[in-house]
C-alpha cells in the first residue's frame, strides 16, 4: 500500500515540479519531528498491550523496539505523500497563501 502511496504522488514532483525533493531539509525537517512522536507512541502502545503487529502481515525486518520497517515507512512516506499533494495544489493555484508564507 505504501507503494501506492508514493506512485500517487511522486509525479506530482516529475510533472509540476513542485520543489519537495529540491528542498530535502524543509521536507526532512517537517516529516521527522511527527514521526519520531508517533513511533515513540507506536512502540508504547505496543509494550502496553493495547497494539501489536501481526508478524504474518509485516515483512520481518524490524527496527529499534521491534517496530517493523512497514511502520517507519509509513511515516515518512505518507507526510511525503502530503508535503507533495499540497505544494501541487499552490502551484495551481498560486495566490494561496499558508505556513511561513502566510
């Protein structure tokens, strides 16, 4: 699914050239800080019983606290997705001010 994901959205950096991936550091400054919170979570919700990762429906390789790979992925790709899928819309419509521009 995270394939998906990113097939949805990467064009929109090819095709409108949006500028996402030119300013990596924005990007990895934006995506990071969430998704260090949300993992941080993932990983206590997990060691207190309340989630869990179904070991057949993951790829097997697991990160620090046996957050499986799928679940860091899922929270870089899909910010990414997002980041991608808004500076799209300002480029079509430019007069939309928002964030540090407002």
């Amino acid at each position: 699914m995270l394939l998906f994901t990113v097939v949805g959205s990467i064009w929109l950096e090819i095709f409108l050239k949006v500028g996402v991936l030119r300013r990596l550091k924005r990007a990895v400054l934006s995506i990071i800080p969430t998704a260090i919170i949300f993992l941080v979570w993932d990983y206590y919700a997990v060691v207190s019983g309340h989630w869990w990762f179904d070991k057949e429906q993951v790829v097997g390789i697991f990160g620090p606290k046996g957050i499986p790979l799928e679940e860091f992925l899922f929270f870089i790709v899909v910010p990414l997705a997002s980041l991608l899928t808004i500076e799209a819309v300002r480029t079509q419509k430019r007069h939309w001010k928002f964030g540090d521009e407002a």
